[in-house]
C-alpha cells in the first residue's frame, strides 16, 4: 500500500490512479507501462524461437500482430501522457520547489482561515469556491485541514446542483448520469465525515434520498445492497459506483 498524494487515502502501491479521488499513481502507471513493454518483447522473443520455416510462414501475420501490439502500446502510452498533464493541470502539485513550498504553506494557512470562518456561517457555496480554488487554480491540497472532508462535501453538493437539470434531458449521456449518481452516493452514504454531519445530515435526509428514490430509481433496500460495492473504508469509490450501477442509467428520470 501507499498514500495518495493528493488526498491522503491509502491505495494500491500498483494502482495506475487514485480510486477515491482519481489522482494518477505515477509509480503505478509506470509500473504498467513497463509491465506492457516486457510483455511486448516476451512476445517477439517467443517469435525468434520458432524455426525459420514456422517463422516464415507466419511472418506476415506475426507482423501484422506485433504492428497492432507496439499501435496499442503508443496509444495507451498517449492516453496515459494526456492523463498525466490534465491531472497534473487541475491538482496540487507533487513536486515543489523550496518556493513552490513556501507559498503553499502560506496560502494554505489563509485557506484555513477562510474555511473555518465559511464552516462557522454554514456557508456552503463559500466553502466550495474555497475548496476549488485551491485545487484547481492554486493547485494547493488542503488535507490535513479539519474542515478538509466538509469542503470536498461543499464542492460536491454545488457540483451536484449544476449537474441536476440533466436529469430533465430526453436523453442523457452516461458521463452526466454517472455523475449526478456518484455525487448523490456520496452522500447517501455520508461519505462528508462527522466534521459535515450537522450541516450535510439534513440535505441528505431533504435533498438526496428524494432525488434517489424518486428520480433515479433506487429504493433504500437497493442502496443497502449498494454499500460494499461503492465504498472502502468510509470513503465512496468514483469508479466503483459506475461499475455497480451504469445499467441503471437509461431509467434515470
């Protein structure tokens, strides 16, 4: 195991991301390029060990299979570059520089300040623009921070208000319904802390078992049944709800 840089979740050493929060594990993901290349070059090794009249034979075909096989390689490796610079844009930084560090100590230590005040007026929209701005302008983490769950719940809660007028579409997309269900789990299963529990109980009890019941279908037994599926260790898992519930989402309404 190891810890999240991002968000201080213990994951997967080998875990190509982040389940919680999907920060890429760039150890992880090395270790499953690396892991490719090999396979790679067990597979043209294995070719070289046929005799000559095998090889030539299956020459054109082996070609073409390991033409597929390096094409693939190259888009996983693109795919995994363009990942690595958008987490890299809209996260805290991994690397700092004695003054990357000395700022972000000090804007840390202001966004405290501005959250505890926030967290005392109960101040749910401030809390978010907080959150976010660290995040993705400053790209400052605020763990650590005692009201770090309750302004990732904040971000959450505003984000989910945005997200909701798609459930009106005719149609939605699978990326929108995943989404208004991740945010939606999330509180269901009080994924905010106790640190949110005052503010985040009632909108729950309010807000969000209705929109679960009644709009996206899922009765209380069935969230129940939901609970091992989606969340580790109190936190609610990103991925895991998407893989538990997508065959839901053309009843969403």
């Amino acid at each position: 195991m190891t810890v999240c840089p991002n968000c201080g979740a213990n994951i997967e050493q080998d875990a190509t991301k982040c389940p919680y929060c999907g920060y890429i594990n760039i150890e992880g993901a090395k270790k499953k390029y690396q892991q490719d290349i090999d396979e790679i070059r067990d597979n043209i090794a294995e070719v070289k060990k046929e005799p000559a009249r095998e090889f030539k034979k299956g020459l054109s075909k082996g070609f073409k299979v390991i033409l597929w096989t390096v094409g693939s390689l190259l888009v996983i490796g693109i795919i995994l570059a363009v990942m690595l610079v958008f987490q890299l844009k809209n996260h805290p930084k991994m690397f700092l520089s004695a003054e990357d560090e000395a700022y972000a100590s000090a804007y840390k230590a202001v966004a405290a300040e501005e959250l505890e005040s926030a967290y005392q007026n109960n101040d749910i929209e401030e809390m978010a623009r907080i959150y976010d701005k660290a995040y993705s302008e400053e790209r400052v983490s605020l763990w650590g921070d005692p009201h770090y769950e309750t302004g990732y719940a904040s971000s959450c809660y505003m984000k989910l208000k945005k997200c909701l007028p798609n459930l009106d579409k005719e149609k939605m997309t699978k990326r929108e319904a995943e989404e208004i269900t991740y945010y939606c789990f999330y509180f269901y299963y009080e994924a905010y802390g106790e640190d949110g529990k005052d503010l985040f109980d009632p909108i729950r009890e309010e807000e969000i078992i209705p929109i679960i019941n009644n709009r996206l279908g899922f009765s209380d037994e069935d969230m129940e049944n939901f609970r091992a599926k989606v969340t580790e260790s109190g936190g609610v898992v990103r991925t895991n709800v998407y893989k538990a519930t997508k065959k839901y989402y053309k009843d969403y309404k």
